[in-house]
C-alpha cells in the first residue's frame, strides 16, 4: 500500500481506518547538551558512540553509517522535517518522543521536541514517553556513576503542566479521544495508583477526556490492575533468553550455546540470530489486557556497552518485513483506535535499532515497513 493510498483511506472518529497505525520512538540525543559535554566532553551525542564502533567478529556490521540524512543534528528544523517526510512516506504514523523529567523541574534533551511543538513544524503526529530511570554511566564504562536520579513524586503537578501544551496540540496522537502517554517502567513509580489517579484528575482538569496510558509491560505488573489503559511487551534480550532457557532443542542450538560462552567468559557480546528470534518479539497478552505489539527492525548496542552488549546478528529488510506483518496481523481485528504498533525505533542508532536510512541498506528498512503493513492488509 503506497502512502497515497493510506492517506485515502477513509476515518473513523478522526483515526486513519488503516491496517494500523505505527508510532515510532524517537530518542533526541543528537545534539550537544551541557549535560553530556559535561559528563563525556565538549560536542558529544550519540552519534559519538555511532561512529566510534568496534566490530567484534567476521561479519559484526559495525560501525553503521548514515544514509541520506547524515550524521544530523536535531537542531535544525530541516532535519527534522526531513524525517517526518520519510516517515509518512513509509507507512510510520507518528513519533513517539522519549521524554525525560527526573523531577523537580529537572529536565534533559528537551529542546527538539519543544521546538516541535512551539513551531508547529513538521506537520506530523506525535506522543510523549516518559523514560522514568536514573541515567548512569553503565553505557559508558562507567557503570557506578550516577548521572541524574530519577526522583519520586517529583512535582506531578508542576511535571503534568510542562507537558499540557503537548497534550492540547491538534497532533498529538489519541486513543479514545485521550492523549496517549507511554510510561516506560510503571513499576518502579512507588505509588504506581496514585501517579494514575492524580494524572487522570489533572487532565480532566486542564478539558481533557483523560489519558490513555501505555506502560512497557513487565512479569511482575498488570496494567489494568494499576490503572493503565494498554501496555506493550519488552521486545528485550531477557525474553529471548527465558526462551532459550524453557526450550529443550533450542539448548542445542548455536545461539545457546554462543550465549552460555559469552556470559560465562565476559570476553564478548551475546549473540542472537535475527532469523530465529525475531519471530518472538511481536507478542501481546493472552488474556483480556488490552496490548500493543512491538516490532524492532535490529539490535546491536554494542556501540554504548561493547562486551557487555547484545547483537541480533543477521537482520535484514525482508525478515523485518515478515515481523511487520506478523504485529499487524495481531491487532487488524480491532477497532480503528485500538489498531496500534510500536516501533522500536525510527533513530536508535548506538543500539543498532533505528529505521532510518543507512548505507548498507538505503531506504530498504523503510520500504519494508510499508511492505509489510500492505501485505497484512491484504490477507485481512
């Protein structure tokens, strides 16, 4: 399905009545702060960690080179411009931009949402995630370091108004006629019921419906039980590795068996086959919780923790293309508001996680995407 065609297609309640809708996470480190120039030195951001990769056995693809964006800096409005124009083209209905508030009024990498949103430029949806833990220096050979504490409760009120005017703005991204708000570790807010309530009470009061929460889901949490509308399910090394662990033939596979090596020896990353596992990532609950699935195009975040990282060795456009199709094929039967799918992520680029052009492969990620949404379409 092109993009002029999805844009076509008729709505229902202001929601695209399209296979589904694909919300991208959107991290901002690609500008110099005064955070980060003090921590790692003057002019550093994550493209630092990009191009100084290491590779760490024959065929590592590493270090990963931008395509035609460049190595860009999300200053500049025609950056940002420019990767809203691609990520319409390509079937990615909105960005979900990380956000980070650890209290108190302190706030990092702020800036190029803010200017989104006071520019009214691009002309594109978007919705907040609240990435909820203390920053350290464990990605940087530093893991005892205590950058900023994620501190509780941290002002709710004061932290709700910084984000109000997002939640007024003709794009932001609604479900239910609510703003929808990602929270990445429900769990670790103490009064998890409170944060909800409070929240739910200042929306209400600032002329909104309400929220539509989404929390990453963890084993130990039940979103409905804590008051959250939705979560997704972590598409994390941890779950491929229980796999491994509860399934006796795949103990006799390689990846099990590079993995026990890696982790006893410490001597290099952990390796997955893409092939093999990414079939298990676009998953949401079994039972009457209502769920998004994520779908990841590659993960390699061996440029930030080197040994200590993990590689999904092997993806390619047409693996991520069969993944695509899978998660949509997981919510086509719901209702247009409720057909949601995560991507992790449109610019992660230090975790080998990003859907932007690069050199090896150009657009061919992108239009993989587009691929497998239409393809899910059309056996719907």
């Amino acid at each position: 399905m092109s993009a002029d065609d999805q844009s076509a297609l008729p709505t229902e309640g202001g929601v695209p009545s399209s296979p589904v809708r694909v919300i991208a996470f959107y991290l901002p480190q690609f500008y110099p702060t005064a955070y980060n120039d003090e921590w790692w030195g003057p002019g550093f951001t994550e493209w630092t960690n990009v191009a100084g990769a290491r590779r760490w056995y024959p065929g590592h693809y590493q270090p990963r080179i931008p395509g035609e964006l460049g190595f860009y800096d999300l200053r500049l409005a025609e950056t940002r411009n420019a990767q809203a124009d691609l990520a319409r083209a390509h079937g990615v209905h909105a960005f979900c931009y990380w956000h980070y508030w650890f209290g108190d009024g302190v706030r990092v990498l702020e800036r190029p949402f803010r200017e989104v949103l006071e520019s009214g430029s691009p002309d594109f949806p978007f919705c907040l995630a609240w990435a909820n833990q203390s920053w350290s220096g464990i990605w940087h050979g530093a893991p005892d370091r205590i950058l900023v504490e994620q501190r509780y409760p941290g002002d709710e009120q004061r932290h709700f108004e910084s984000l109000e005017a997002a939640f007024h703005d003709d794009r932001y991204v609604r479900v239910d006629g609510k703003p929808l708000l990602f929270v990445l570790l429900p769990m670790e807010i103490p009064d998890v019921r409170f944060f909800v309530d409070r929240w739910q009470e200042l929306a209400r009061s600032s002329g909104l419906p309400g929220l539509f929460l989404v929390g990453r889901s963890r084993a130990e949490w039940s979103s409905t039980q804590v008051g959250f509308d939705a979560c997704v399910i972590a598409p994390t090394v941890p779950p491929i590795r229980n796999r491994l662990a509860q399934d006796k033939k795949a103990r006799f596979s390689l990846d099990w068996r590079l993995n026990a090596f890696a982790r006893r020896t410490q001597l290099f990353p952990t390796i997955y086959s893409y092939r093999e596992w990414a079939k298990y990532i676009p998953r949401v609950p079994n039972d009457d919780e209502m769920g998004f699935p994520v779908v990841v195009p590659g993960w390699d975040n061996t440029p930030r923790a080197g040994r200590r990282g993990s590689i999904y060795h092997g993806s390619t456009p047409e693996l991520f293309e069969q993944q695509v199709a899978r998660a949509a094929n997981l919510v086509t039967g719901r209702s247009a508001e409720h057909r949601i799918i995560f991507l992790q992520a449109w610019n992660e680029w230090a975790e080998g996680n990003y859907l932007e052009p690069d050199r090896k492969f150009g657009r061919r990620f992108l239009q993989a995407l587009q691929s497998g949404l239409g393809a899910a379409s059309a056996s719907s």
